[in-house]
C-alpha cells in the first residue's frame, strides 16, 4: 500500500458507521471490490453496466470497526452523458455527503479513468484510489508506479489484483487510515487562464449562493451552460467568454482538454513500458479476429449459445433421472410413507407429499441441465466474451434502430427479466431505452427453463438442448423484431451511436463461476421450488367445488371450478392444438401470467392431485433402497446416450408420436407422465412458444410500467399475448397442415390480417407522436 | 492547450479521413482508452460520423475458389478485424 498521509496505526474510528462510496468508471471492478469488503455476492460480470443502481452494505475493517460501503453503477463523468444509471452515480456524488470517495481505477487503462479523477478532486472530498487490475497492466507491458502516483494526487493509491482478493488486506488499512485522517486531494496545475477563470467563478458562485462545492459548480456551470442558475448567468458568460477568447475554443471543449491533457501527462509520468505484450494481449488479438469479425461475429455467438445449452441438456441428461428417482424416492415416497407411519390423515400424506414432496421433486430434477447452463453463462460472461457478443450485435441492433448495448440488458434477461428492464437504463437515448424495455419479456428467464425442460425431457429427450436453444433464439428473434417493429411505427428515429470498449479476455477464476452459477441455481431453486411447492400443496389441500345440477357442490378435481373455468377458455387455444381434456394446460397458462414457475406449479399440481390415489399405494408399500439403487443406474445408461442428441440434430421427425415419446421420455414422476399423455411434441413446442411470447410474469409488468410507464406497459401485454397466441398456432397449424388444409389458410389469413391492423395502427400512432414533437420543437 | 489529445483527435479527423480508434491512437501516440474516450466527447458534441466497418478478407490461392481446404493451395490470410472507423461530421457537409 502506498500511504500519503500520516498514519497512526491501531486508532478506532469514531462512532457511528462512517459511509464510503465506491466510483468508477463501468467494468473496473467495483462490485468484485465491494463484495470482498462486504462479503456479499452481488453479481459481476466482464462488461460495462452490470451494476445500475446503487447498494449498499456494511464491511469490517477491523475488530470493532463498522462502515458502509456503497457500490455505484459506473460513471465516466460528473458532468454528463451516460444513461440513467450514471445519472444515479452522479446524483449520489453531488448531492449526498460520504466520509470517503474510494474510485477504482483500471491500472491497464489509466488515462482514461484519471479523466474521472480530474473531476473527483474538484468535489474537493476525502479520496482514496484502488489501482485495480495491476496484473492486465503488466500484461499490457505497463508498470504503474502506485507511489508516484500517491505523491502526486495526493491521496492514498492502493493497489489490487480484486479477482483474486489480492491486496484486500491493504485496502482495509488503507480506508481505516483515510477515514481517520481526512485529507483532500491536491488540486492539478490548471493552466492559468483554466485557473484564474474556475477561481473567479466559484468565488460569485460562493458570494451569490453560498454553495460548498462552489468550485464543482464552477466546472458544472461552465460545462454544462443550460444547469447554470439564473443567477449565474452574467456571471458564466463573463469567464466563458475570456476563456474562448484567448483559444478560440468552445468552452464546453476547452475544460474537457484541460482534463485530457492532465490525465495524459500524469499518466506518462507514472507508467513505466516494462516490454512486450503478455498472453493475455497476444490471445486476445487473436481471438478478436475471428470473434470480431463483421460476418463471422454473429453465427459465431449463436454456435457458442447452441452449444451452452446443447451441451448442457445433454451433460445434464446424464445426472437427470438420478436427481429425479432420488427426489422422488426420498421426498415423495419415503415422506409419504413416514408420514402414514406416524398415522397422518389421508388426505394430509397426500398434500404433504404429493403436493410439497412431488413440487420438490420437479424442481431437484432439474438441477443438473439448468445449473450447467448458468455455469456456461457465468464462464461466457466472466472470461468478456459477452462484451464481444454486444460489440458483434451491434450492426444487427442498429439495423433494427438501436445501439449495441442494448444487448446487455437481453443477456441479463437470461436470468431475470426484471434486472433486465432495469438494465436498459445504461441507454442514455430514451428512444432506445423505450425499445429496449419492450424487448425484454421476450427473453427466456430461468423460471421458463423449468418448463422448456419438463417439456424438454418428455417430449425431446434426445435433442431437447436444441429445442431449448431454438426456443432462445426464437425469444431473441421476437425481441428484434419487436424492436424493428415499433422503431419502422410508433418510436422512429435513428439509434444515437456509442463507442464500445471492448474488455480484455479473462481466464474466469473457478471459484468466482462457480460462486456465480451456484448463487443462480440457488435463487432458482428457492423460489421456483417455493412457488411450485405452494401451488401443488394448495390444489391438494383445497376441496374441489364445482357447478353440479344441485348448484355449487364439493366435486373431485375435473369437475371442479378450476376444471370448467379452465374448459371455457380450451376453445380460444384449441388452434394451437391444446384439446378440451387438457384443461390443466390452460389453468397453468392463467395462472402462470403471475410467475412462469406458476405454469409448471399448477400442472404438477393439478396432475398430482389427478394421481392421488395411485400415488397412495406407493407410499404404503415404498421400496426405497431399490429405488436408489436405480437411480444410481440411470447414470452409466444416459452416459452412454449422450452421442445421439450431437449426432442427431434437431430430430423433429416424430414430432405427432405422442406413444413414442412417452416411451421415450422415461418420464418416472407423475406429472411428467401425465404430460406425455396431455401433448403431442408439436402441440408441446406450440405450448411452449406461447409460453416463451405470453406476459413473462407479474414482477415484469410491474418494472416495465415503472420504466415506461402504463401505456406501454398494457401494450406490452396485449402485444406478447397476440404474439404468442400467433406463433404458437401457426407452429400447430402448419404442422398439422395435412389434416385440415382450409383450417390452417383461414388462421393464416386470419393472422396476417390482425398483423396487418397492428402495423396500421402503430404507423398512426407514430405518426401523431412526430406531429406532437413538431409541435413542441416548433 | 491545443496539444490537449482532445484537440489533437479533432484536427486528424478534420484532415479528412475516416480512421478507427487504434489507428488514430497509432498516429497520435496516445492510449487507446484515451483515444476511446475523446471519441465519445466528439460523437456527444454531434461532430462524428461512424462509418460502417468492411472486413478484410484474404483470399486463397486456389483456382477453384475452396477457401483453402484443398492440399494444392495455401489457405486464405485469417481476416483481420477492421474497427468502426470514424469521420469528422464538417467534412461530409464540405
């Protein structure tokens, strides 16, 4: 660590939990530094925009000795620009008072980031620096002398290696000491006119309004002539003008080079060139070649996504039937039966075990495929391949009207899509931000990868890692199109361009992947698990009461309220092939407008409840130790399978074979074998696309409205039903072609004419938005 | 104040070319982040123009036109990544 000021080792810090803000410029490494000093596991990820809003958390220091650290998503300036997310940053940094500014800075890309120091110091704050990533600085051939660097700012440099804890220990030290010690940072040697004019301002600043940061305002008014109070008005004018009037430049220029001039001799002075380039440089030059490159770039990312999820569905296969007999064997059949041991009621073994024990069964079943594919997505995103794939998508987005970030909030929308919306706030265009948003729901979340996979191994068990892959590209495909969409209509305008900073390749550690897959497969099974769990214990526990010629009645469950409820609504998604007898896959796709998990949640239960009386008999007599052996069996047997879905495609040729894939699914739990006898694999793919398009869940509207509003939001549902509603039946009906040609033409029409009527209308729409900002402009 | 690099990227590109950040980064000496970041200054202030990237590709030997996979021809160069390139807004006007 390299100290500046004077230190006085072993000295309490004052009561209280002093508050320190960690800043920086995006993809520096500040969540990796504030979850090391907090101990948290707040995701992180090799690009720009992963944090968009602020945190915060408590972190020792020493024994006794408390603050909170917040954790700021990342922010190239003080003065501007950006999206929302900086806009955060910067609010918190002007206005809200901190002990202690911590900014992480990229050793390997210095200049750049001391442009933001330039600006930190004129707060005239309290300041520490973390020269982070030293190890990609020495990789780069550079050697930053953390000492010069301490000297000449005037504040504590302490530098890390944050990936691999390095440097944690002195960092500590360090805020204990800067906290205690209170020093500012020194002002840089302005030019003198730069100087005489900041002073003379901030001076009528501090005259006039009496400001504490008058020298920030000073820059801010300059900088940033339409924030400037109207009592400052002569004032800027005055100073802006001798300011131009010796260079010639616009002052809205000028102090930015000031900026530039500094960081760029600072930075020489405190580099030293050790050399040649190191590996990472060299790999990724060369991997950049090809991942970069304008035609290749793009089939390149979707091979690798295909090969995520094929990969993992098949890798996951393996261990699928061992997870599932296990669970069922201990959760639903040994439960059950201890259950009827201690003489619990029928009625309750059946709740308990079918309901919560069958719920569980599902989700642990799962667990193989669905945590292999956050592992893949934890490697793709932590090794910064992931930047690569905004950088490639680019040209793709900007066709359909918007800027290459917007990849980064549909890659977040893998896992969530409520992080996702919140994610469009790094889009400073609010054109773009708007289509961004929109483009969200149709992102496969984790929560529909339960049902892709229940479908999955039932229906597609050799290739249901290309069926889930499709089902992807599918979402992607929707999203660009809804973007294209209401760019070409409602939201025209052209994608406002950016300059895209390209991460260095990083050999993702194992520990940071896996902690990352693991807090992911965590949360999923928590809260997937809870709410098919709750659902089925519900639908076991509640009495079946239907319409009986008698009026309302207790019935069994296929006559019961839900049944009928869910058969009048059978006829509005007959054409995409779901039959009267299917009524649970309707009450699911009701219920599951809530949460995705809930699609699954009510077929289980549902199914289950079906089943109750077979199931009963398992309980009594259950042979579990057999079971287990089974299970364990199962293994070697998928192991040796696993070749077939790499050398079968996509194998949709048995799509109408419902007895060829109930045989082919070893579907073991009972609601697995009660969708193969629901479905057909075309009617499940149909089933499955409607659910991919339909309203994702309630959490996601809510964030979409608080985003942009109700209007888009109601649009938004309408919009992804009438999709889903769409495609899934043009998939039934196409695939079924054959047996009712005159059908299928009369949907076809039928849908391209309501397509056409929404273009029609959106054109208009669009058209009223532009004469409204003519209006208003003029 | 002229020798700031945010001037210095200013007067390449109004020289007329339209050139990609490393390239500009090469002819100024200056750091590529440093480069990156007076990029987005300039395209903030409505002064640049990204041009659309054309990927060079080297070509094989071969009559046939196989891409290099026949044993009688040398395999084609691997293509080398051509960044956005940028062009100084004035000058299209001009």
């Amino acid at each position: 660590m390299v100290k500046h000021c004077s230190a006085v080792a072993g000295a309490t810090l004052p009561a209280g939990s002093p508050r320190i803000a960690l800043v920086g410029n995006p993809n520096c490494g500040k969540t990796t530094i504030y979850n090391l000093l907090t101990g948290t596991h707040q995701t992180v990820g090799n690009w720009p925009g992963v944090t968009v809003e602020r945190r915060s958390g408590s972190a020792r220091l020493a024994a006794g000795e408390k603050v909170e650290v917040i954790d700021l998503p990342g922010i190239y300036s003080l003065l501007g620009g950006g999206g929302e997310d900086q806009a955060v940053a910067r609010q918190f940094l002007c206005d809200e008072d901190v002990e202690l500014i911590v900014q992480v800075l990229d050793a390997s890309t210095l200049e750049r980031h001391l442009l933001l120091t330039a600006e930190l110091i004129e707060l005239e704050r309290p300041l520490l620096i973390i020269l982070n990533m030293v190890d990609e600085a020495q990789d780069r051939g550079l050697r930053i002398e953390a000492s010069a660097l301490s000297v000449r700012l005037g504040v504590p440099v302490v530098p890390m290696v944050a990936r691999r804890g390095k440097g944690l220990g002195e960092l500590r030290l360090a805020l204990r000491e800067a906290l205690r010690a209170h020093v500012l940072p020194q002002r840089p040697d302005w030019e003198p006119v730069v100087e005489a004019s900041l002073s003379e301002l901030s001076t009528e600043i501090g005259a006039q309004i009496g400001e504490e940061r008058s020298r920030f305002l000073a820059w801010q008014t300059l900088e940033m002539p339409e924030s400037t109070p109207p009592a400052l008005r002569a004032a800027r004018e005055r100073v802006a003008q001798r300011l131009q009037q010796g260079s010639g430049e616009d002052v809205v220029d000028l102090l930015p080079a000031a900026r530039f001039s500094w960081a760029a001799a600072l930075a020489s002075r405190v580099t030293q060139a050790t050399g040649k380039a190191g590996w990472r440089q060299r790999a990724t030059r060369h991997l950049d070649r090809w991942i970069l490159h304008d035609w290749l770039g793009v089939p390149i990312f979707l091979a690798v996504l295909y090969l995520v999820f094929v990969v993992s569905f098949s890798g996951g296969n393996v261990f699928l039937d061992f997870f599932d007999q296990t669970s069922a064997a201990l959760l639903m059949h040994g439960f059950g039966h201890l259950l009827l041991q201690v003489g619990a009621p029928g009625w309750l073994v059946s709740a308990l075990a079918g309901g919560i024990g069958g719920g569980l069964n599902l989700v642990i079943s799962f667990i193989p495929p669905i945590g292999l594919t956050f592992l893949f997505l934890a490697f793709l995103e932590d090794s910064g391949y992931m930047a690569r794939a905004a950088y490639v998508m680019d040209r793709l987005m900007r066709r359909v009207g918007l800027p290459g970030n917007a990849l980064v909030p549909m890659v977040i929308g893998f896992g969530c899509n409520v992080p996702a919306i919140m994610g469009a706030r790094i889009i400073d265009d609010p054109r773009g931000r708007v289509l961004t948003v929109l483009m969200q729901p149709f992102m496969s979340c984790s929560a529909r990868l339960t049902i892709y996979m229940a479908f999955a191994v039932v229906f597609f068990r050799g290739n249901g890692g290309q069926v889930v892959f499709l089902l992807y590209l599918t979402g992607i495909l929707m999203a660009l199109f809804t973007a294209w969409l209401l760019g070409k209509t409602a939201l025209r305008g052209q994608a406002r361009p950016f300059v895209m900073e390209l991460p260095p390749y990083r050999l993702p550690s194992l520990r940071s992947v896996a902690l990352q897959a693991w807090q992911r497969l965590r949360i999923f099974v928590l809260r997937v698990g809870k709410v098919i769990a709750a659902i089925g214990f519900i639908l076991f526990l509640l009495p079946g009461i239907g319409w009986t010629s008698q009026g309302l009645r207790a019935t069994d469950i296929d006559h019961s309220l839900l049944a009928q409820g869910s058969e009048a609504l059978v006829p509005l998604f007959a054409p995409m092939g779901i039959q009267r007898d299917n009524w649970p896959a309707v009450a699911g796709l009701v219920a599951g407008a809530a949460a995705k998990e809930v699609v699954i949640g009510t077929l289980n239960g549902i199914y289950q409840r079906q089943a109750g009386g077979d199931l009963m008999a398992q309980y009594r007599d259950p042979n579990i130790v057999q079971a287990l052996r089974d299970a364990l069996a199962t293994i070697p047997e998928n192991a040796s399978k696993l070749l077939s879905s790499f050398t079968d495609p996509l194998g949709f040729a048995d799509l109408n074979q419902r007895d060829a894939s109930i045989a082919d699914s070893g579907a073991s739990s009972q609601t697995l074998g009660a969708l193969a006898q629901s479905f057909t694999p075309l009617s499940a793919l149909a089933y499955l696309l409607f659910v991919l398009l339909y309203v994702p869940c309630a959490s996601t509207m809510g964030a979409l409205r608080r985003e942009v509003g109700w209007g888009w939001m109601l649009f938004s549902t309408a919009y992804g039903i009438g999709i889903a509603w769409a495609v899934a039946t043009l998939v039934y009906q196409w695939g079924t072609f054959a047996g009712h040609p005159r059908t299928t033409w009369g949907w076809t029409a039928a849908i391209a004419i309501a397509l056409l009527l929404l273009l029609l209308g959106l054109r208009q729409q669009g058209r009223r938005h532009s004469r409204l900002h003519l209006q208003e402009q003029g | 104040m002229m020798e700031s690099p945010l001037f210095r990227i200013r007067e390449l590109l109004r020289a007329g070319e339209s050139l990609s950040p490393s390239e500009i980064a090469q002819r100024l000496e200056l750091a590529r982040d440093l480069v990156d970041a007076g990029l987005q200054h300039w395209q903030s202030r409505g002064e640049l123009a990204r041009v659309q990237n054309l990927t060079q590709v080297g070509n094989s030997s071969c009559a046939n036109r196989c891409a290099g996979t026949c044993s009688g021809c040398t395999p084609p160069a691997p293509p080398v990544p051509v960044e956005a390139r940028y062009r100084w807004r004035a000058q299209r006007a001009a």
